[in-house]
C-alpha cells in the first residue's frame, strides 16, 4: 500500500502531523470519521462526536457510505464501547440510521429498562427487521434438518392400516417389484408416529445474562421456527437468577426478544429444576441448555440435577455460544464435569445449529461438533 493517504487512514492523524498529505474528498472524509472514533488526540482537540445527535447521525450515515457492512458493525460496536453512545440509540432519529444486526438488538434488548415510550416502536422495527433477515437465512434449513431427521429417526415397524406411510413403504420396498404382478409386495410396512403427539420435545434454556446476548437472538429466532413444526413441541425458558418460560410468545419472537431482559445473575439449577418439571417423555427430549456455565446458584445440585437428566433419557447438549463468535469465556471445570456424564459443550454457529438438531433427533454421536 504505497499510497501516504491510505497510509494515513490506516495510521491516523500521528503519520501527519503536519497535515502534509494531500487528501481526496472521499478519503478526506474518511479521515474525518476515524478521527472521530479512533483518534484520542484529534477529540481532545474537538473533533470527536460528543453528545450531538445530529453529528452522531451524520457520523452514522458516513460510515454505511466510505466502508463496507462487515467494517461498519465493527466500527458502531466500537462506538458504543468507546464513546459511550448507548444513550443516543434512545434516540429515534439516530436509531433509524444505524446498520441493524444481532449485536444491535442485543443492545437494545438491555437498554429495554430505560427505552422511553418514543423510541420503542423504532426500535420493534429494527428487531423485526433483523429477525426477518436470520429468518430468511436460517429458517428452511433448520426445517428441512429436522423434518429430514424425523423421517428417519421415527419409524413404527408394526403400524395399523391408517397409520401406514405409504410413500415411505413403497420407497422401501421398490426392490420386491413383482414384474407378473405388476405391482410391490412389501416386506415391511413404514408407519408413522401415533397421532395428535409430537415425535420429539425441544426445550431451549437460554441464560439471558449480559454477555449471551447475539445467543438470545439466535435462541429466539431458531425457538420460533421449531414451534412453527408440528412434529416437534418446543418450549422457550430464559433464567437469570430467576425464570420466565417464554413458549407461548414463540409465535412472535419480536416479541419474545422484547421480553427478555439481558443481565443479572445466573442461576443453572433453578432453570433445569424447572426445565425438568416439563419433561413428561425424556427419551424422546432434546434439552440444549445455551450458558456460559457460570454458575450463581447451587453447583454441586446443578451437577446432580443434569446427571439425573442424562440418566433419565433426557439427550442433554449445552452450547457456551449460539453465534459466530466462536467459544467466549466459560466455566471449563463445570464443562469438564458435564462431559464425564456424556454432555458435551461446545460453541456452535447459527449456520450449524440445523445439522445439530438433526444429529441430536437421530442420536448421533455430536463429537464432530466438538
């Protein structure tokens, strides 16, 4: 990079003290909004953003202009960490203008406390549209995942006439083609599962402390999607010291993200003390419990209280993240000790969340997520 402007951009203010190379009015402004945000000197001088909302609007809007979406997430998680312009996304006419992702609704979901009446249908707009854009992305996948494992994991070998899945029958039995016939003469008949019962119970139990934020989201859009399956009944649970059972708002998880409140304490063993209570089919449960594994409350019956899920039935998975941020920090001794009871942990992204479910309704061995 031979260009002393772009040098400039990359080094800051301190490569030319002097304001001796020549900018163009694009990188002119470029200069500008870095300075703003990375150049300690410049805004003690008065070239920072302050508390202006006008200036932190126009700072905003330059950014989605000179840099690309990818680098303008950073450089808004930057700003909220480094200028502190939580407050401004309180905001409407500021809200409006910054690039919405996970991290943002993160934010806004623990600014709900103290979001005034005036900007919280902006910000319902910007969760719905960020929902709406992992809906797209995430949503057929993890459909066709489960739906996929379901067909193969449940079978009824022995299924009365109204119960025969016939497609499935004749798919199995093609070679027993009868050519004189004309016709299949099945060796084994494929039923589907008894009726009006779901094949498989998910519980998704989502610690809702600060720093599982983009988990929460996704927890919430994936709940969302395995609700909208017949085969499957899922319950939503988020805990912190205390817990709240949010199933019934899975219809909607804006929602659902509205009524999550992120920070506090956490408290595992109260979560899976209730989470228990609604296991009535522990063979046929999936329970992914997404934690830091932190534990504020009783370890030692924490302990107790999974080893006697797994022991149960109960296929028990925990993810230290549901996000594309790879393993944050977590409790390894309490990790280790899950592991000896054969309950894996392990970080997952959104994009493997799918194949997960799936494994896990086939009883797959999940060591390949490890």
């Amino acid at each position: 990079m031979s260009n002393p402007a772009r040098w400039k951009l990359v080094l800051g203010s301190p490569a030319d003290a002097d304001n001796q190379i020549a900018m163009s009015v694009d990188y002119g402004r470029m200069d500008e909004v870095l300075t703003a945000l990375y150049d300690q000197e410049s805004k003690e001088r008065g070239a920072g953003l302050g508390g202006s909302s006008p200036r932190v609007s126009r700072w905003l809007g330059d950014i989605r202009q000179y840099f690309p979406s990818s680098v303008v997430a950073v450089m808004q998680k930057d700003a909220m960490e480094r200028l502190g312009l939580n407050q401004m996304l309180l905001e409407p006419e500021i809200l409006r203008t910054v690039q919405a992702d996970v991290h943002l609704v993160g934010l806004l979901m623990s600014l709900g406390r103290v979001m005034p009446a005036k900007v919280k249908h902006t910000a319902r707009e910007v969760v719905q549209r960020v929902v709406q854009d992992l809906e797209k992305r995430l949503a057929n996948p993890l459909r066709q995942a489960v739906q996929g494992a379901l067909s193969r994991a449940v079978r009824n070998p022995r299924p009365r006439y109204h119960e025969i899945n016939w497609a499935a029958t004749i798919r199995a039995n093609l070679k027993h083609y009868q050519p004189s016939y004309k016709t299949i003469i099945p060796e084994k008949l494929v039923g589907y599962g008894k009726r009006g019962q779901a094949l498989k119970e998910i519980v998704l139990c989502v610690d809702q402390s600060g720093s599982m934020a983009s988990s929460v989201v996704y927890a919430g859009v994936f709940g969302a999607v395995l609700a909208s399956l017949k085969a499957v009944r899922t319950h939503m649970v988020v805990f912190d010291t205390a817990v709240a059972d949010l199933t019934q708002d899975l219809q909607d998880p804006v929602d659902l993200l509205f009524g999550i409140q992120l920070g506090g304490g956490t408290d595992i063993n109260r979560a899976l003390t209730y989470c228990q209570q609604l296991i009535t089919r522990p063979t046929d449960t999936i329970l992914v419990l997404i934690s830091d594994l932190y534990e504020g409350g009783n370890s030692a019956e924490l302990l107790r209280r999974a080893a006697a899920l797994r022991a149960a039935g109960v296929t028990f998975v925990v993810l230290l993240a549901l996000s594309d941020e790879g393993a944050p920090s977590f409790d390894r001794h309490m990790a280790e000790k899950l592991a000896a009871m054969g309950i894996p942990s392990f970080a997952c992204t959104p994009d493997k969340f799918p194949e997960l479910m799936a494994a896990a309704i086939q009883g797959k061995e999940l060591q390949p997520f490890l």
